[in-house]
C-alpha cells in the first residue's frame, strides 16, 4: 500500500477489500475515508466477509438496511493514528487487555492471543489482525479475519 495514498484509494487498489469498499459506498462512507482523518480502519477482507451466514449477508445487502450497514462500518473504524505498537502498549497498560472507541460509539476490547492481535466486539465474537499497520496519507489500515459487531446488531 502507498502510504501517500488515502484508504479509499489504497483499499481499491489491494484487490482483497471489494466487498468492504462496496458497503464503505452503500452507507455512505467514502468521502470520510478518502479525505478526512486519521482513522485505523480495521479492515475486513473478503475473506473475512464470506464468514459472515447468510441472513446477516442479506441484511447487508438490504438498501433499507442502510443505518445498520452505517454502524457496523464505523464500529470498524477509530479516531486517529492506533499502530499495533500502540495497541500493545494500550494492552500493557491495562494489564494484557485494551479498550478503544470506535467512531460508532462502542467500544473495542484488544487482547493477545500468542503473538497476535486479537480484537472483540461487545458480543464476545473475535476478529485477528492478520495484516497490520498499512500506513495511509490520512491513517492506518489493520487486516482482520473476521468481521465484527456492535452490540445493537
């Protein structure tokens, strides 16, 4: 990834995020990440969105879902620069474990598992970052494996 590139434009060109860039566009959401930030996005891959069952999918799909669709992107999504190095310094402050607000209001539970990253939704579902710290012109993109769910969903 281009590091003088947005998240947007980078996102498009990683060929592993089409259908996280095809909600980012149904719910509105490319003009915040393609100019403003810093944002870490925690990017689901494709990968990551053929895990999802099949009800859930179509719940995506729904144009009259649109303000679920909105939430479940900006739970994806946190104010500023967060490199993993800071994640893991946030967990060693906080005795192995760290909480973020997203941009959606709730919050992100950090934990380690091995030598790995692994992020928790208010559900108790986990994602695993598998690629991190994709630097961009306005913030910093983490691969997870998994997509993740506010509360409310």
């Amino acid at each position: 990834m281009n590091p003088e590139n947005s998240i947007i434009k980078n996102a498009e060109d990683s060929g592993n995020h089409t259908k996280l860039l095809a909600a980012v566009k149904a719910a509105d959401l490319e003009l915040l990440l393609n100019e403003n930030g810093p944002f870490t996005v925690f990017a689901p891959s494709d990968v990551a969105f053929e895990k999802l069952d099949v009800d859930t999918k179509k719940m995506l799909l729904n144009p009259n879902n649109k303000k679920e669709l909105h939430s479940i992107l900006t739970y994806h999504i946190v104010a500023g620069n967060l490199s993993a190095s800071k994640i893991l310094k946030a967990m060693c402050r906080g005795k192995g474990k760290a909480t973020f607000t997203t941009v959606q209001g709730d919050l992100l539970t950090a934990t380690m598992k091995g030598l790995d990253i692994v992020l928790s939704d208010g559900e108790g579902n986990t994602a695993m970052i598998t690629t991190a710290d994709a630097n961009q012109c306005n913030g910093i993109i983490h691969v997870i494996d998994s997509v993740i769910m506010p509360c409310k969903m």
